[in-house]
C-alpha cells in the first residue's frame, strides 16, 4: 500500500487508534436507545391495559363543567370526577389541578371512565391502617358517637372501640346495659390514645383498644425510665391498683412494683389491707431490670428495720405484753411492742396440755409472754405464755430453740 509522504506512518497510526473510541461511543449510544426502547414499551404497555376496578389512578383536570370534570388519564379514555363529591371530600377541583382518584367503572355508559377521590382517599387510609396494625404503633382518635358496645373513633375511617377494650371505664351497672351507658357518653368529643387490633377492609372492620395502648404506653415509659432510675432512689408516687402479690406505683416515670414482702416489717398483712388505689406513697427503688424493663420497689425499707432494735430492746426472760395476730394448729403469733411477731408454742401456751390454741386465745388477745428465744440471724421470737408473771417457770431456751 502506498502511504501519502505528508500523512506517514505516523498519521495511519494515529486513524487506527482511533477506531476503537468510535466503536465504543457507538456502542454506548445503542445502549441508550435500547433502554429508551424498551422504557417506551413498558409506558405503551402500562397505557393501553385496560383499568381495573379499585385502581387509584392519577390524572389531570382537562375541563369543569357543571356536576362534572374532565380528567386526563395521559393517553387512556378521559375519566369523569364529581365535584359533588370531590367538595364533600373537601377537595377543591379547577382546570390544570392534578388529582388522585379510584377507578369505579372501568368504562361508563359514554365510554368514560368513572372515578371517585371518596374511594381512593379510603384505599390510602386503609393502607395506612393496616400498616399501623403491623407496627403497632399508637395513634390518638377522637370519639365521635357511643353506643351499647363502646365507642365510634375517626382516624380517617369510623372505627370501633368495644367496651372490653377500654382502659379507664369501670363496670357497667345492670340498669345501665339496656341503653348507652353514661360513662360513655362522656367519651364523645375527646381524644384516646389507641393502637389497632384488627384491621380487615374487606369486611370493612377496623377494631382500636385502649388497653392494648396502654399497656404499649406503659411498656414504652418503662424502657425510657429503666435507663433514668437508680438504685437507691426515694420516690413519691401513687397506687394505681393492688392485688393480692403486691402494689403497683406509678412513680411518674413508669409503673413499679411493690412486692407484698417489701410493704410492711409484719407478716402475714394482706396488701389489699394497707394500700388503696389513689394512695400517695414513699418508695424507695430497690431494682431496676433494664433488659426486662421491670422497676422493683419498697416501702418498708424506709422505716427501721424493728430486728435492728429487737438485740438491745427483746433480752432473754424479759416479760412483754403482745398481742395475738394469727391462731394455728401448733400455736399462736403475738406481735411484741416494738413491731415484730413472736410464736408461742401450744405447749407454751398454758401449763396444762391443751388440744388447739383456740381453747385459750383468739385473734387480737393481749397477753403477757416472757421472752424465751430469740435468733436475729433467721429473724425468729419464741414467746411463752405458761412462763409469765405468777407461773412455773422453766429454764429459758437457746437460741438454737427459737422456732419462729
């Protein structure tokens, strides 16, 4: 091949270093209209599938006219809107605005596609419902209407709240269950924190409680108050129920427990006895359980221990008067002055031998005891009747023999 004597060698090489940058600009070029290509297909595709039923689609105003407007749907049949509806939606329709609607009819006696926001903004709800229902996430809804069963809720759609599942509405008389109890009534207008148990919009059925709120609430105020609280804590707070095992203390960052141990020095004192719902207590935080979120506290830790004055104060032979808390088959507890409680043995209790402590004493006795055994390492009194003032008295016991 002849060269050209201007170009050289120099310059063929030059061309053939420039092919492959062509080749691969070209390449690229192909790439970007394929993609185009095939981003065209899919718009054509989704244009021309027919609508469906339920649909939300969005669409802009093209022209009002009376009742009605004109909604372009980019490139499939024109949709018609009702403005009637549309204004009761609160919506506000003019030319040019964008819209949200649900399809109703696919194609409408003039070929038009019938569309409502009503249906559309309860599409999104119930999304937003059901949503709400998987994270459980509390929501506040005002009460718009009681009945017989609980109460009627907006939170975009009605939903219910049934009497079972509200937290701060005590028992209902039986006068009351014919007609719309009072207590409820006085719901209607205020707002309640609620979380959603039941969200099925196929059956249209939207179930709130308040007691699964606020057990949510609680639990949530437990975790933030688990990282503030310390041990050691005085605290005032005030009983929010009792039961039978302990005492529950909203001590305003969260719920603790009182457990019945941790109440009073006495034994054997029902909780229900001591504290009323409503009370104002001092607790002292004994535990704080972050991983579990549960707040442990005491009541009697804030007085003085009376085993701590029972060393100097309970010597052995001394004569005390006390009095009879609790009668048992094998014998009878009597609390001493300084407030802790003593068994008196039922051979202890008269010299003559005696078939149950019933035949001589009775709850709330006072009777003068002596003072036969005491352990303050396991916290136990034995107290004799029989070794009191003007009877026979036998040598005192051990403290191994100290059996309460």
């Amino acid at each position: 091949m002849a060269v050209d004597p201007d170009v050289g060698a120099a310059g063929v090489g030059a061309q053939g270093a420039g092919a492959p940058g062509r080749v691969a600009e070209r390449e690229a070029t192909e790439a970007e209209t394929m993609e185009e290509l095939l981003a065209g297909i899919q718009e054509d595709e989704h244009t021309l599938r027919p609508l469906r039923p339920g649909e939300v689609v969005e669409g802009v105003v093209a022209s009002v006219s009376g009742d009605e407007a004109l909604v372009d749907l980019g490139g499939r049949s024109a949709g018609v809107l009702s403005l009637r509806e549309a204004s009761a939606e609160g919506t506000d329709v003019a030319v040019g605005d964008t819209v949200v609607a649900a399809v109703v009819q696919a194609e409408g006696p003039d070929g038009r596609v019938v569309l409502s926001t009503r249906r559309a903004r309860s599409r999104r709800q119930w999304s937003r419902m059901i949503e709400l229902h998987k994270t459980g996430e509390v929501v506040e809804a005002e009460v718009v209407e009681a009945n017989r069963g609980g109460l009627v809720v907006d939170v975009g759609l009605r939903g219910f709240v049934p009497l079972s599942q509200l937290a701060s509405v005590g028992s209902i008389t039986a006068t009351e269950r014919g007609s719309v109890p009072e207590a409820l009534r006085g719901y209607v207008g205020k707002r309640l924190p609620l979380k959603i148990i039941e969200a099925d919009p196929r059956r249209d059925r939207l179930i709130l409680s308040e007691k699964a709120a606020a057990q949510q609430l609680r639990r949530r105020r437990k975790e933030e108050a688990s990282s503030e609280l310390m041990e050691g804590q005085v605290l005032q707070g005030t009983v929010v129920s009792v039961t039978t095992f302990g005492v529950f203390v909203d001590v305003g960052a969260a719920d603790g427990l009182v457990h019945r141990s941790e109440i009073t020095w006495d034994k054997g004192i029902e909780p229900t006895t001591l504290c009323h719902t409503g009370d104002t207590l001092r607790v002292l935080v004994t535990g704080v359980d972050r991983e579990r979120g549960r707040i442990s506290l005491s009541i009697k830790r804030l007085e003085e221990d009376p085993w701590a004055r029972a060393v100097s104060e309970l010597a052995l032979g001394t004569e005390v008067e006390a009095t009879v808390t609790r009668v048992m088959p094998y014998g009878a507890f009597a609390r001493v002055p300084i407030g802790i409680e003593g068994l008196i043995h039922v051979s202890e209790i008269a010299s003559r031998r005696i078939a149950t402590p019933t035949e001589l004493v009775r709850p709330g006795d006072v009777v003068r005891v002596r003072v036969v055994a005491i352990d303050p390492d396991r916290r136990r009194l034995s107290l004799s009747m029989r070794q009191g003032a003007g009877n026979v008295v036998y040598a005192t016991r051990t403290d191994q023999d100290a059996n309460v």
